[in-house]
C-alpha cells in the first residue's frame, strides 16, 4: 500500500515541478506567478503525503497537528496567491 502511495505522489510530484522551473525561467514576467503556484501546489501534495505516511504509521498525534498545520497554511497560501494572481488579469 505504502509503496503505491509513493508512486503516485511521484507521479504528482514531477508534472510540478517540471511546470515551476518551466514557468519561473520562462520570458513572460506573469509566468512567474503560474510558477510559484506550482511550488506552491507542490508543498500542499507534499503535506498530504506527509500526512498520510504518518498515519499509516501510527502518528496520530504528529499527522493531526503538524501535517494538518502544514497542509492549512500552504493551502491558505495557494489561495491567497491565486487571487493575488487574477487581480493581474
């Protein structure tokens, strides 16, 4: 179960990333915020995957505080960006 987790997190993980270092180094000075939402987006996957892990290992306490704390914060953040970005349209 845990290592089919890890596959398709890393089949989520690399369209990201290969989307923020295509957007950031890009000509177009808006792409830049299509990148930082892919980074951004990159860190909410990344925090349901630690959050996931942990609770198939028995860390209640650490999913539930911590990986939830994380996953809100940069799910705030990927909101706030997005309307930061379509105020620019």
């Amino acid at each position: 179960m845990k290592k089919r987790l890890n596959i398709v997190f890393t089949i989520i993980y690399v369209p990201l990333i290969i989307g923020a270092i295509q957007m950031n180094f890009d000509e177009d000075p808006f792409n830049d915020h299509i990148g930082s939402l892919f980074l951004i987006a990159l860190m909410v996957f990344q925090g349901i995957h630690m959050l996931i892990n942990d609770l198939l290992d028995g860390k209640r306490k650490t999913a539930l505080f911590f990986n939830v704390l994380f996953i809100a914060v940069a799910s705030g953040l990927l909101v706030w960006t997005v309307y930061k970005s379509l105020s620019f349209i």
